[in-house]
C-alpha cells in the first residue's frame, strides 16, 4: 500500500479533540485502508457468527461446573458468586474476536475479547471517514452498533426494574489520564439515543457505612483502608441497584479456557452441531493446556495467559521448544497458561513519519448483540500489543 503521507496530518486534523490518531510516541491511526475481497469479508463474518454461537454455548455450562473445577481453570474465586449474573440477552453486547487471515487463505481465531474490547471508535466511526477518503466501500454497520447497545440498554433498565428515568452513565479515564479511552467513552456518547452522562472513573463513588471510595477497577480495587470496592460494587449489581454493560457473566468470555475446552471438545456430537463441529476444525487453532502435545508433534506454539490483553506476558517458540519472541510486559505471570498452535501472521507495508516498514497484521471482528458487524485491522509485531496500529478495512 502507498499512499502521500503528507496528508495524514491534514486529513485527522478535524478530529484532534476526539480521537487518538497519535499517542506521544506512536502514530497510531494510519492514513490508509487494508482492501479486502468481499467473499473474504463474507467469511470472516461467517466464521465470527459461528465461533460466537460456540463460545456462549460452552461459556454458559461454566457456571454449572464444580468450584474447584472452575479455580483449577483459572477462573479467580472472588468473582465465582458473580458469573451468573447474566441480564442481557447476550452474554456480551460488544465482544471482538482476533483473526489470522494467512497467505494460504486460511481464516484462524486467536482469541476472544469478550468484555471490554477496544477499537470501538476506530471500527464504527472513523473507518467510515477513511473509506470515504480513499473512495472505497465501508464493511461496518455503525446502525447495528446503534441499535444493539440500545436494545442492551433497555434490557440493563428492565433488569434494575426502577420506576422513573433511569440515569445512564458512560465512565473512563480523563483525556489526560487515557486519551484511547476517554475517546472510546466520549464516542458511545455521542453515538447513543439517550441522554447519556460521561463522568470520569475518579469521580464515581460507592456510597457504603464506611467512607465514600472512587472506582477504578473491580476484583483488585481496593480502597486505603482496605475495602474491596470493586467487589462492592458487583454487590451492587447482583442487588439489582445497578446495571453495567457488559454484564458480570462477559467474564466467562473473556477468559481464553474456552480456546481450550472448545478445542477439547471439537468432535463431541452431545455438545456440538455438525456445523459447529466443522467450524470449530476449520477456524480455531489446536490447544492445549501443555506444550508436550507441540514439543511431540514438531509445532510451533504461543503461550499465553488465560486472562490477558494486548499480547501482555505472550511467549512465542519454535518447533523445538525454544523461545524465539517475549512480550517486554510480564503483568499476567500468577494466571494459568494455554498453549496454541503458532500461526504467522501476514506481512503489510505501511508508511510512517520515517518511512515504510514491514508489519504483521490481525482482523478484529466485531459481535454487537449477537451479529458479526465490524471489522478492523490491526498492525504490530510478531506478537500484537499495545503499541500497534490501527488500519482502515475496506471492500476491493
């Protein structure tokens, strides 16, 4: 791809108060579009629809498993009396699957962000505006973003069950805290058809008998005098007082145990569809729960923690069990570890400040409200971590 550079800085100029085109050291939106068939975008769709039907089938048996089955699975035993808290029609309303589209035309899933999975803004809003630039046809359905976390909304206030207006709140970072999800945050405002308040996470409260404590995070967040403030606040959740989107159940999806325990399943005729079954063989990738399956065979695998983001604590080693590429972020080393199959990802050139560079690249696809509906390109490392860019998807 090659496109005059000299225009990036004019064309995101019109949206430097609301949105992160460049971090201090890292311009992250990239003035380009990656061009895809469409009977490639038709099947990452198809695979994402299939794969989601498969996941909430098996996320949804995990509460009815024994606790220490689910402790030995990685599942942390402070947020086990909460996984069953599951209003919404959906186990989560805004989820992202990541994708390895290989040379050999192979569509391959990585994983599932299925709580709080960013590239929201970038996927329903600025896409559009960069396939306007460039003149080509948008693939993402912001209507449906729209109406699915509308209806989600609606589905939060009937479960509350309060008389009157209720009040809905979007909260993040400030734009000086976190400028990525303050922006994020700001967009789902604007997007919304409702009277929706941003308020910053430090100016939340939880009222309690003791004294009043800002939110920041839920399991590990806990106050100076030592309250668990996080886990108050899912009090407050299963008391039906509050209502939060996605729903506590959404952490059963985000866990990647379900890579392994659909692999594990793949050809049991009791839990599975034909279909599923096929789709499972064809779109996900062999796990396991140790490497000595790869180490036998002579595969390459990646190892990674089960509750992890931004490619956080991913080891990556060849055939012979050497490691060949680490995460620098070791953030997620107390979790219990998976082992997948290593698929390379495929090579793209982009163009920067300094000139052009040969990158990997990942689809993210959207599920909103149970539809595959957005698509969006990632552009990093051998491993995909934070400081990767974003690229436009658009159809050929």
């Amino acid at each position: 791809m090659k496109r005059d550079y000299s225009k990036r800085a004019q064309f995101y100029a019109p949206y430097k108060d609301s949105f992160f085109a460049d971090f201090v050291d890292l311009e992250y939106a990239l003035y380009d579009v990656m061009v895809m068939p469409q009977k490639k975008i038709e099947e990452i769709r198809f695979a994402s629809q299939m794969l989601w039907g498969i996941f909430c089938k098996v996320a949804r048996v995990l509460p009815n498993m024994p606790t220490e089955q689910l402790l030995a699975l990685g599942l942390r035993e402070d947020m086990l009396p909460y996984i069953n808290i599951d209003y919404l029609e959906q186990m989560a309303v805004l989820a992202r699957f990541d994708f390895i589209c290989t040379d050999d035309g192979r569509i391959k899933c990585i994983e599932l962000n299925g709580d709080t999975p960013f590239l929201v803004q970038e996927t329903f809003e600025m896409n559009e505006k960069i396939c306007a630039e460039f003149d080509v046809t948008n693939p993402n359905d912001s209507t449906q973003f729209v109406k699915g976390m509308s209806q989600a909304l609606f589905q939060a206030m009937h479960y509350i069950g309060k008389t009157g207006k209720p009040k809905v709140v979007i909260t993040g970072k400030t734009a000086a805290d976190d400028l990525e999800e303050h922006c994020q945050g700001k967009f789902m405002q604007r997007a919304l058809p409702f009277d929706v308040d941003y308020i910053p996470i430090k100016e939340l409260i939880i009222m309690s008998e003791g004294p009043t404590h800002p939110i920041e995070f839920l399991l590990d967040d806990v106050a100076e005098d030592g309250d668990r403030i996080g886990l108050q606040l899912l009090d407050l959740v299963r008391d039906k007082e509050l209502a939060i989107i996605n729903a506590p159940a959404a952490y059963l999806l985000q866990s990647k145990i379900l890579l392994w325990l659909i692999w594990e399943r793949r050809n049991d005729e009791t839990l599975f569809t034909k279909h599923e079954r096929g789709a499972i063989k064809r779109y996900m990738l062999p796990t396991f729960l140790s490497d000595a399956p790869f180490l036998e065979a002579g595969r390459a695998f990646v190892k990674k923690p089960v509750f992890s983001r931004e490619g956080n604590t991913v080891e990556i080693f060849d055939a012979h069990g050497s490691m060949q590429v680490a995460s620098p972020n070791r953030h997620y080393t107390d979790n219990l570890y998976l082992y997948q199959e290593f698929t390379e990802m495929p090579d793209v050139t982009i163009q920067l400040q300094d000139g052009t560079h040969t990158k990997k690249w990942l689809i993210g696809s959207f599920m909103v409200d149970g539809k595959a509906c957005g698509l969006a390109c990632r552009v990093g490392n051998e491993i995909t971590e934070w400081d990767s860019h974003w690229l436009a998807v658009g159809v050929e």
